[in-house]
C-alpha cells in the first residue's frame, strides 16, 4: 500500500513545501493538495518547488476539476512539469465543489467531466487529441506520462470512473461505503471490456495519531460536513432509498448550510451536524494499532493508497508515527503474506 498526504495550500508555500519534504522523509510517496484558487494559493506553482526540493515524491490535486481550469492549459502544466523533474506527477480530477461553488457555479455533467479526462490524459502523454474541432498536440512533449484519477460518490460517477480513469479516489475511510464503491467501479471497468483489477484505488480521510477522542473528533469533523457536500447532491438526485448506502446518506439529515470559507478547516461550524459515529467510520483516528488494523481492512478490499488529510493539529506528530511505526508495520504485513 502506498501512502499520500494531503495539504491545503494555504500561505506561506514554503510551510507547504516543508510538509511535503517531511512526507518524502516519512516514507509517503505522494503529496496531493486541495485545488481551489479563491480559498487557497495556486497549487501548481507550489508543485514546480516541491519537486525541486525532493527527489521521488509525486504531486497532484485532490482534486482539480475542468470548469476552473482549460484542459488544455492543465495538460500542458503537467507535460512540463514531467520534463522538469521527471514523470512525477498525477491528475485527481472530479466535476467540481468548492472551486466552483465559491464563483456561484456548479459542478459540471459527467459528460463533460468525461470529455476533460481525455483530452488530459491523452496531451500529457505525449499524444494527439481531438479537442473543439481540431487535433492538437504539444510538439515539444516527449516521453510524458500521466494517470488520471476520479474523484466519485455517486452511482453514475462510479460507472464513468470504471470505464475511464487509471485510479478512483473515495474521499472517506468508511469500510462498507469503500467495498460497495470499489465493487461498482470493477464491475463498470468489466462491462466496458477493461480489466478491473487494473483500475488503483485510493481512500483519502483524515488521519490523526492520539489517544484524546473527544479531540481527535473535533479536528477532524470538518471532513464529514465536506463529504456532506457530495452526498446531497447525490440524496437530490436519487433520494434516499436508492442503491447508495445508508451509511453514507443518512447522516446529512440534519445537514443546514455550508461556507465554503470554512472548508477542509478544523473548528468548521457547519459541521456540528456531524455525528461521532461518522467521524469515527470516515476517519482514521487513535493509536498506530487502531490505524493499522483499518488499513490492513481497507487493503483486504482492494485499497491501493491511502491519502491522509492532514487539516488539523498534529500534523507533524501523524507524520512522524506514519514514517516510524505505520508504513513499515504495513510493508512487513504484506512481506509477511508473500
């Protein structure tokens, strides 16, 4: 299993820059940001210094989306930056929350979301494509790889991430939610003729290192009001009796409002309606055991990654029991099994 850390871009860059040093320190190989360029600074330029402050570690968003952003224009930043330091790069991509939301737009059809995929994938791997009419391609590219990761809640969205992408990106650790999940996109990926073992698969929540609960609970209850997000969008779509498990629609009952000004922050006050249950099931929170024993579950179900959001108070402390207990007590786990 790998492991990922995911940062908000917050000022100043170097701090960024400093924990993604210290993630390649801890043994993480990848480094994911939030993507939204009103709440936070611009994760790309933040990319170009930490790939060159490091030497293995990739980059990407978690996650980017095609209505803020020319596809063109991010294929062409990730071509460049794969010529700079080498192919170290990586796209999440989903159809859009607080980037658009903070403009008073919407996330964008799958449709298009799918259409974007493609055009992405296929310039910054060095390839033509049909884009708006025309066939383009970047004539100085050479040798360029990238995978293209979706970002999905939904029953549609699974199907898309099944048929398209290289890797799914659940945003939650939640066991059932993940199996139900996983099993939709390998049975997408089937019924389009791809191989579903192929597809990777990354749970990203929030993971805290400590033994106070009620703390622990409380720097990390944001995630549950931004999972909410999703997940009305979704209960608006197919209401609450459809395939979707009750275990990830029924929490957001008491779900009010939402300021994207308070998004991915510890403290988040539109959060409150998040209960502990969720916390504890989205989360990966307690000792390096209990961390342990819920990776070691999520992996049994097909896991590849593990992304940890690291938007509270412990940042460095998580990191370190990571690198020194968790990532090895994994890696001697799988030795152990071969």
């Amino acid at each position: 299993m790998d492991f990922g850390a995911v940062l908000q871009t917050n000022p100043p860059s170097a701090r960024t820059v400093q924990l993604a040093k210290l993630a390649e320190a801890h043994g993480f190989s990848h480094v994911w940001t939030f993507d939204s360029h009103l709440l936070w600074q611009e994760p790309y330029v933040i990319y170009s210094r930490i790939l060159a402050e490091t030497s293995k570690i990739i980059v990407g968003p978690m996650v980017t989306n095609p209505a803020t952003r020319d596809w063109t224009v991010t294929a062409s930043t990730y071509a460049t930056l794969n010529e700079m330091y080498g192919n170290r790069t990586i796209c999440g991509i989903g159809r859009g929350d607080s980037a658009v939301r903070t403009t008073n737009g919407a996330p964008t059809t799958l449709k298009t979301l799918r259409e974007s995929i493609h055009v992405i994938r296929e310039l910054a791997n060095s390839r033509p494509v049909e884009y708006n009419g025309a066939t383009v391609q970047f004539p100085w590219s050479r040798g360029s790889s990238l995978e293209v990761w979706v970002a999905a809640y939904g029953p549609l969205a699974l199907k898309l991430t099944g048929e398209v992408g290289d890797g799914f990106i659940l945003q939650m650790a939640d066991l059932d939610v993940a199996k139900w999940m996983i099993e939709s996109v390998r049975t997408a990926a089937s019924n389009a003729g791809r191989d579903p073992m192929a597809i990777k698969f990354c749970v990203a929540a929030p993971a805290y290192v400590g033994s106070d609960w009620e703390h622990m609970r409380n720097q990390c209850r944001w995630f549950g009001g931004m999972v909410g997000n999703h997940v009305a969008d979704i209960v608006a779509k197919y209401g609450t009796d459809s395939i979707v498990p009750a275990a990830l629609t029924d929490y957001i009952k008491n779900r009010e409002g939402y300021d994207y000004n308070q998004h991915g922050k510890a403290g988040n006050e539109h959060a409150a309606f998040v209960p502990d249950e969720i916390v504890d099931r989205f989360c990966l929170l307690g000792t390096a055991k209990d961390h342990i024993e819920k990776l070691e579950a999520l992996r049994d179900l097909g896991v590849d990654q593990f992304a940890s959001y690291l938007q509270h108070d412990n940042k460095e402390e998580t990191m370190r029991v990571y690198g020194e207990t968790v990532i090895p007590a994994m890696t001697d786990s799988i030795m152990a099994t071969k």
